[in-house]
C-alpha cells in the first residue's frame, strides 16, 4: 500500500490483501482466503465476495447547491421518485425513500428487483395541515405512502437505469397492508390479543436476511398511529417481507418493539441466526436477538422461523457485556429490595411489577426493559453493519446534543473471540463526526468489496449551515477506508439536495452501480408555490420529490 496516499483521493485494492489487511488492522491475524472466509453476514454485502473494487473518485467539496453532486466522471439516473406509476395497476411510488436493497433477477447486475422504504410524509403529498389535524383524505394518503416500494429496475443498452413498469413483482407495502404476527406478542394482550396487524408505516431502514428476504424498520410510529386510530403495539416492529412473494409479510415480536432504524444479520459460530439492532432516540440502547434454533440454508425462506424463537440481549457499554431482554431478568431487577429506577425509568416499582408479566410485555415495551435490565442509554444509535472481513460491527450514534455529543460517531464492537454469538464484547470509537473529520451526523452504513465503509449523513434539517454545522453545508454521503494509512478518513462523495438526506447506500453485486435514496428534499417548505428546493428538476414540476437515484461509473479492477 502507497504510504503516501493522498487523503483526497480514493484509492481501493483487489481482493484477499484488503481482506487480510482489514483482520490484521483489527488485531485477528490473517484470513485465510477471500473476504467470505468471515463469517456470513447479510446486509447491503452482495458484492463483497466478487472482490472487485470499488474505483477511484476524487472527493467532492460540501455544497449548498440545490442538487445532488457527485465526483466527475460518474453519473446518476433518478429511478423512481414519489408519486411515480410503478406497475400496470397504477400504484404509485411512496414519499419519503429511505433503506434501498437490491435483489437480481437470474443473477443479473443490470436487472433486479429494487425494495425501499418508505418513512414518512409531507406538504409535497399532503398540502397544509390546518391547526395539526389532518383531514380524513390526508390520513388516507399518509397510510397510503408511507411503508415499502417493490419496483423491477433495468439498465438498458446505452446504461440508463430505468423501473420497468409492466412487472409482475412491482407493489406497494402500506398503511393498509395485512401482516401476520410471529413471536412472543402473538395473540397477547399487550397487542390487544391480535394474531394479525394493519399496515406497516414509518419505515426507516432495514437489512437483508441470509434467506434473501427483507427486514424493514418501523422506526417513529406514534404520530401516524395516533392520529389514524390504530393500536399503537401494533407498530414499532421488524417486519419481514419476499421480494418474490406477495403473499409472506410478518412482523417478528421476538425482536422488539422500539424505534427501530435498521437490522444487520450474521451468524455466530455455531451456526445460530444474529441480528443487531438500534433503537433511534436519545438515551436509547443497543440490541442483539440470537436465535434459539441454527440457520439451514437448504430450508431457504423456512429459515424465518428462526426470528422467532431466541433471546434478544442489550448492550451494557460499561460492563461489556450483552444482558438478556427476558421476564425472568426483569423480575429478578425489580424484586430487589434495593431497586432503584435507572436512568430513563420514571415509573414506580409496583406499576412496572404490574406492567411486566411476560415475555410479551417485555418485546412490546422493550426500551423500557432494556434499561431495567442494565441497557446502556447512547447517543441515537441508527445504521449497525457488521464488516464481512473481520466481523466487528459498526454502529452510527448519529448525535446527542443533550449530552453534548453534537456531531455524533461511529462505534466498533469487537465481539468475544470473534464470535457473533459471545456475550462479551470491546468497543472503540472508530470515527468521531466534527470539523477534524469533515462529517457531521452519521447515519446509514454500507460496506464495499475492500471493507471501506461508505456513510450518509443526518444532520438535522433545522440546523442546515447554521451555527456549527455550517462547514457541512448540506448532507452528504463519505467513504471512511477501515484499514491502511487512510484509516478512519472521511472522503465525500456526494452532496445531497437542500433540506435533504441521502440514505439507503446499496450496491449492485458488480459493484458498477450504487443505489441512493434522496429524502425529504424541500423539506422546509411552507409556502407551495415558493418551495426550498425542486428536486429532481422535473420540465415544469415546481414540487420536490423524494426518490431513488442509480450512480454509476465506478471502475473496477
């Protein structure tokens, strides 16, 4: 490796030498063969294992340009954007995109089913919402274009990446979509006894399964609920959808109920499922589920059945230890006679005895119980990732600023004798958001074929180029090297949008093409005919619009 590597520019390298560098790096010794010889791991990682790079770019500078900005030499097609027709029924593509996953179809890089997210709403779909309370027709469409996108996606002859309309897999996942529950809650009366739920909506981001399926979020859920009258347990979940399959849609209680940002599985080394987890508010925690039953990879999609039978762990930063989420923990807390209610706990000891009685109470009220239990409180922990060559896992605390923590960082945990199934754990910080590293906020997480993490990040729209957040500019999307002498140095690689985020970052398996939503462009708006931005810049168009944009002409090795 080039000592002197200039930190403006990306430079990648082939194969089992950035594996071997990335375990060295991380105090593991040397793999043996290519990155897979790790562990398998699921999420945004169909490329790693082609060991090809990832290209040069030479890193852009922040904007305040009402565009996306990306290093020359590389293009970008908008996909799909709100409101857009994805199939022959008419439905349309739902508003604010988020979590992007790719799945090919007969292996192809250029022709695949594309699944997004989609978190919330606003005045582009909604209009004025007159003294806070929607009208019965802006709550229809609030649960209506919020949830999940599956569109077919195609790069034609001359590399234009396009939706193809006439698919047969193309559908909307909404408000109104019936999902079965799985796990714990099942049929219980904290979810008022439901075998069955109503939609999912507040999708955040999510993960891909070893079964090749999807994990959805459902992150801030209240207000939608609240206001469409609809049982607030019954949202808050990891819902599972098949791409493939319009028919399989669940929501696996066994994994919790809190504001979920994203899901990343792995499997520990006695071939047990493991799914990481992060709870995306202040003072919030960390989790792993680990699975009761091990993963078969001849059963495929009979595999789910494995999210919901195990026991979900919280991380206890101090201790360095993972604590069971469980009644039994929970009880063994409160019958202390000695109790005293941690941080974040207010309620009094006899009503939360009467609040938990079981294993349903627990998943349904679960930020609560993992701070019983001895959870960490943390800084907004968003994306989790685990590296697919050393199996340390990645974490975005993304801020805090009632602690201080205004820029936010990203955390590593080195699990005990590399196993996604120890019950210990190190930590280090990795990278620490601020002027010194150029990024603010970190968020969502995706690694490439030689381990360098690519990061987007959320600074609050409120607080775009204002006070110190002002050298920013608007949000932006980084490649971090997680190895070698650029170690830990932010390179940006793209600028979104005003009063945008950029999230979803999803690599096609050649790793030619990088899937990005925009999210919220416009977002300040509250005057229609005087937007804050007009994204994509339709002919004519004078409203913004949220999308998925497909980037490519990376160069590969």
């Amino acid at each position: 490796m080039n000592q002197s590597m200039d930190r403006k520019t990306f430079l990648s390298y082939l194969g089992t030498g950035a594996a071997a560098l990335a375990a060295a790096s991380a105090g593991l010794g040397t793999l043996e063969g290519k990155a897979s010889a790790a562990s398998p791991t699921a999420d945004h990682l169909f490329g790693f294992k082609t060991n090809k790079v990832s290209g040069y770019f030479d890193p852009i500078q922040p904007s305040k340009e009402d565009n996306l900005i990306i290093p020359r030499n590389f293009k970008y097609d908008v996909v799909a954007a709100f409101d857009d027709v994805i199939n022959q029924a008419g439905e349309k593509f739902g508003q604010g995109a988020d979590y992007n996953a790719y799945f090919p179809i007969n292996g192809s890089s250029t022709r695949g089913l594309l699944v997004t997210n989609h978190e919330y709403t606003n005045i582009f779909l909604l209009g004025p919402i007159v003294d806070g309370k929607m009208t019965p027709d802006q709550i229809q469409k609030d649960l209506y274009y919020q949830g999940m996108s599956v569109i077919e996606v195609y790069r034609d002859e001359k590399g234009t990446w396009k939706m193809d309309t006439s698919s047969k897999y193309s559908r909307r996942i909404n408000g109104f979509t019936k999902f079965d529950i799985t796990g714990p809650a099942k049929g219980s009366p904290a979810l008022y006894n439901a075998t069955a739920a109503q939609g999912t909506f507040a999708n955040c981001s999510g993960g891909v399964t070893l079964w090749n399926t999807v994990l959805s979020c459902e992150e801030n859920y209240a207000d939608t609920a609240a206001t469409a009258k609809l049982p607030d347990t019954h949202y808050g979940w990891v819902v599972e959808i098949d791409p493939f399959e319009h028919s399989f849609r669940k929501k696996h209680t066994a994994l919790g109920r809190f504001n979920h940002e994203n899901t990343a599985m792995g499997m520990t080394a006695d071939g047990r499922v493991v799914v990481y987890m992060g709870d995306d508010k202040k003072d919030a925690c960390i989790y792993k589920f680990i699975s009761k039953g091990k993963y078969n990879k001849a059963r495929g999609r009979a595999n789910s059945a494995l999210l919901e039978d195990g026991t979900l762990y919280v991380a206890n930063l101090k201790s360095g230890r993972w604590v069971p989420v469980t009644i039994g923990e929970v009880t063994r807390v409160l019958s202390n006679d000695n109790f005293k209610n941690p941080y974040g706990v207010s309620a009094k000891k006899e009503d939360l005895q009467k609040k938990f009685k079981s294993q349903a109470d627990v998943v349904a009220f679960c930020h609560e119980a993992a701070l019983l239990v001895g959870g960490t409180p943390t800084d907004r922990p968003e994306d989790i990732e685990i590296s697919p060559f050393d199996n340390t896992v990645f974490i975005c605390h993304t801020n805090n600023d009632t602690h201080g923590n205004i820029h936010g960082h990203i955390t590593r945990i080195f699990e005990s004798g590399n196993d996604l199934g120890a019950l210990e754990f190190d930590f280090e910080i990795f990278a620490a958001g601020g002027r010194q590293s150029g990024f603010s906020s970190p968020d969502n997480l995706a690694f490439d074929s030689n381990g360098n993490l690519w990061v987007v990040t959320d600074i609050s729209t409120s607080s775009h180029n204002k006070g110190v957040y002002k050298t920013f500019m608007n949000n932006g999307l980084f490649v971090i090297p997680t190895n070698g002498p650029g170690k830990g140095a932010a390179m940006q690689f793209a600028s979104a949008p005003i009063d945008s985020e950029l999230t979803g970052p999803y690599f096609t398996p050649d790793e030619q093409t990088l899937f990005l939503s925009v999210q919220h462009p416009g977002e300040m708006t509250t005057d229609l005919n005087n937007p804050t931005s007009t994204w994509p810049h339709r002919p004519g168009d004078k409203k913004a619009r949220c999308g998925v944009v497909a980037i490519s002409g990376f160069k590969l090795g």
